[in-house]
C-alpha cells in the first residue's frame, strides 16, 4: 500500500466545489480544508505509487477550480517496516 500527499491550490470561490468532488474520489481517505499558502491537503491510498501519481492527475488535477498540486510520497523508511 502506497500513501500519497497533495496540497492544492483552488481557484477563488471554487473551494467548497472543489471540496465536494475530492471527497467522491475513492483514493482520496482524508480532505483537510487549509488557510495559507495552500487551500486543500489530501491523504490518497493506492496499491503502489503509480496509483497515486495517477489519482492526481487524472483524478483531481482534472477538477475544475484545481489550479496547482504539489504531490508528496510517504515512507515507511523510518519506521524500520520493508
């Protein structure tokens, strides 16, 4: 199992939309509204990290409202797991 990050940058007036759609994508496990420099940050599962690189662009990066993601990978390395 793969765990993703992504912040998202949402067009003005587009949050609560955009909220909405993300929470109808299976992959996605958390939404968290932010205020800063990023408006969105989501929690996304997958069986492998392709599944999340493809989740965030043909699943959210395809929202409209979604202006910019930064996609961030988790590791277990520190965790001692293999």
């Amino acid at each position: 199992m793969a765990i993703g990050f992504a912040l998202l940058s949402i067009s003005p007036l587009y949050e609560k939309k955009v909220y909405e759609a993300l929470n109808a994508v299976s992959e996605i496990v958390e939404v968290h509204p932010l205020f800063g420099e990023y408006d969105i940050l989501l929690k996304i599962e997958g069986p492998d990290v392709d599944s999340i690189g493809n989740t965030v662009i043909n699943k959210i990066r395809s929202i409209q409202g979604v202006v910019d993601t930064k996609t961030l990978i988790g590791s277990k390395s520190l965790s001692g797991e293999v």
